[in-house]
C-alpha cells in the first residue's frame, strides 16, 4: 500500500510498507489488555524495525547538497556557521554542520537519494541585504537559479530536495515557491499540520532544542516536590488561560516575566513541565524538560510532534487538549498516584539522547533522529502528469 499526495504538476506515492507492518503490530497489541501496557511503556513504536532501517540508512543513504564556494556572496547564509551554534534556533545550524561533515554527503549526484537546499532563514533574518522582508524573494530566486542550473529538481518537481529552518518565518519564507511549500520536504521546527504550509508525512520536525555542553544532569525523582512547572511570556490566549487558572496554586507553579529562582533548578524540582503553545506550537521546553528528567506536558493542539514516526511519545510524555488546562492537576495527580508518572520519569531519561546536539554528533542523538526521518522520505516517488 502507498499514501498518494498532490503536487502541483502530478501526484506523489509514498511507499509505506514498513509502516504498515508498525501499524499492524500497534493494532494488534491494542486487541489485547497486558499489551496495552506494553504499548504505553516501550519508546518505539517498533524497535527492531527502527534499528535494522537506521543501520541500512547509515549504509546506504546520501544526500547532495548544492555547491557553494567561500567566495560567494552569500557564503554566511549558504554555509556551515564556523562556530558552535548557540540561541534559541541553533538546531538549524547543528543539522547542516553536521550534515556537511558526514558519510552522507556524496559529489556525485546520481548516487543521491535527496538533494539540501543549505539556505539558513535564521541568517537571512539577520543579513541587512536580506532582511524579514526578502526572505521570500531570495529562496524565491535561489529555486529558480538551480532549477535552471541543474537538472535534478525537473526531474521529480522537487519532491526529492529538502531544507532546514528552525525560525518559524522560515514557513512564510516559502510563499513566493509554492513548488517548495507543496513538493519539498519541510524539517522545520515549526510543525503544526493545521497550517496550511506544512503536509504531515510529506514534511517532518525538527526539534527545537537550547544547546548545553554541560554533562547530564544527576537527576533524583524523589527530589521533584512540585507537581508542575511552567515559565514564559503570556504571548497567546493559551498561555494566558493558563496563567490565570493556575497562578495561585500550590501545587501546579506558573510563571510569566523574569524568574526569580535558576529555571534549571525549577525544571529539577518538577515532575510534570508544561510546554504551552506561544505564537508557535514548538518552543524548546520539550528538550529543556527532557534534558533535566522532566515529564513533558504538551498543551500545543495540532503540533506534529518531533520522531513521531518513530518514537512512542505516550510512552514519556502527556498530551493534553488546549481545553484540559482546568483539569491538570486532576489529570496528573492520578498519574502519580497510579504510579505511571514513574513510568513516564524513567522513559524519559531513555529518549533524551535523541533530544541533544552534539558536535561531532553521537549515535541516535538528535541529528541522527533527523537524517533517519529523511531516509523515510527518500522513498518518495513522483508521477509527473504533465501539462494536458
């Protein structure tokens, strides 16, 4: 069996026999109560399926990435940044650093399974010649110039080229090459399939994630005294009624403007941390509660979650409806108290190694996570119908 997708110049069939195979296992465990539990506390979905398709992806996957020379005039939008990438979008950056130093990367385009477009929308943002308002018109006339220059994107009306962007303008940049938006694989942080520039399974996530180069953290459950925690500006309705709901409690912590305390030292003390939708669905307090053994609450309708492909995100985390935030403290009180707050605690300290970046990356941390959910992808292959 095989999802078909449009595009604009034909349609696009995604082969998807090993998903069905995972699809058919998650039936079947379903269809019977001691695998339900099971279900609930493995973090893959298939493992064994997992790990055979990433060793054949670390074998045979390449990726062309277009030629760019030092001189060119826009070698700081096009190139891998020199330094470490830091900020709040540093997961752009890391991907192409890292992708650009891999087995992965073939001269030969015949041999490529998918061709990057290594425009970086977090450097265009900040180049004067740019700026927010030419974003559009720059990626506009960078696919017409390979379009014209190369072969390869005529060949499958882009459905084998990708890019990376972690700024959520990154999603309007693509309006003025609506052949990108519609054919292209998107990985962008910003991945919420009810916008209408974002194709679930066609596009993936990347995983919005603050760099730290410090080791791990020693984490101790019984440490974690406060039911829930969560941090930031009240820049949505959602963030507000949360506020407002929780902000006398004693037991759930909400906070808007500037800490008073280390927000580490808050991450560490919490059981449940809260990533409320702000103006995006994606900000990094899913790797930030990750990274300090913290269970993600996710109150963020319509967010295409990062390795949702791959991992089993009801096995480390709760997600919640935008209209639960009245019931929290009721919902996750009956998870401590069941004990499958425990459960969720120690998957999460399973899965936080593929929500890190690392230079040079390890394996199965997040760049890894990133280059399988494109080997996915790769088999994609388009039927151009075209022009009668």
């Amino acid at each position: 069996m095989a999802h078909i997708y449009a595009t604009q110049k034909g349609i696009m069939i995604v082969d998807s026999n090993k998903a069905e195979r995972s699809t058919q296992k998650k039936k079947i465990a379903l269809s019977f109560g001691s695998e339900k539990f099971e279900e609930k506390t493995n973090v893959f979905h298939d493992r064994d399926i997992f790990l055979e398709d990433y060793k054949e992806m670390h074998r045979s996957f390449k990726i062309y990435v277009y030629p760019h020379k030092k001189d060119d005039p826009f070698a700081n939008v096009l190139l891998p940044v020199k330094t470490e990438p830091g900020g709040n979008y540093a997961s752009e950056s890391y991907f192409k650093k890292a992708l650009m130093k891999s087995h992965f990367i073939t001269n030969d385009p015949t041999e490529a399974d998918l061709f990057f477009m290594p425009f970086s929308i977090a450097s265009l943002r900040h180049d004067r010649r740019v700026g927010v308002g030419g974003i559009k018109d720059f990626v506009r006339d960078y696919v017409q110039n390979i379009i014209h220059k190369y072969p390869y994107w005529n060949r499958t009306d882009g459905a084998d080229h990708f890019y990376v962007a972690c700024h959520s303008i990154g999603r309007s940049a693509m309006d003025k090459a609506p052949d990108v938006k519609f054919n292209a694989i998107q990985v962008v942080c910003s991945s919420s399939y009810f916008l209408s520039g974002y194709i679930a399974h066609k596009d993936a996530c990347l995983p919005q994630i603050w760099p730290r180069k410090e080791n791990l953290p020693k984490l101790v459950s019984s440490n974690r005294r406060k039911l829930a925690f969560f941090a930031g500006a009240a820049n949505s309705a959602l963030r507000r009624n949360l506020v407002e709901t929780w902000k006398n409690d004693s037991e759930i912590f909400v906070h808007h403007g500037r800490l008073k305390t280390p927000y580490a030292d808050e991450l560490l003390g919490s059981k449940f941390c809260l990533h409320v939708k702000g103006f995006e669905v994606n900000t990094a307090r899913i790797g930030d509660s990750l990274y300090y053994g913290c269970v993600p609450v996710i109150i963020a309708d319509h967010y295409d979650l990062p390795f949702a492909d791959v991992l089993n995100w009801k096995s480390f985390s709760v997600v919640v409806t935008t209209l639960d935030i009245p019931l929290l403290k009721k919902i996750l009180k009956s998870m401590v108290n069941s004990g499958e707050y425990l459960m969720l605690q120690r998957n999460v300290l399973k899965v936080r190694k593929h929500f890190q970046w690392h230079s040079p990356p390890l394996e199965l941390d997040s760049f890894y996570m990133v280059m399988y959910e494109l080997w996915l992808r790769r088999s994609s292959i388009p039927i151009l119908l075209g022009d009668s």
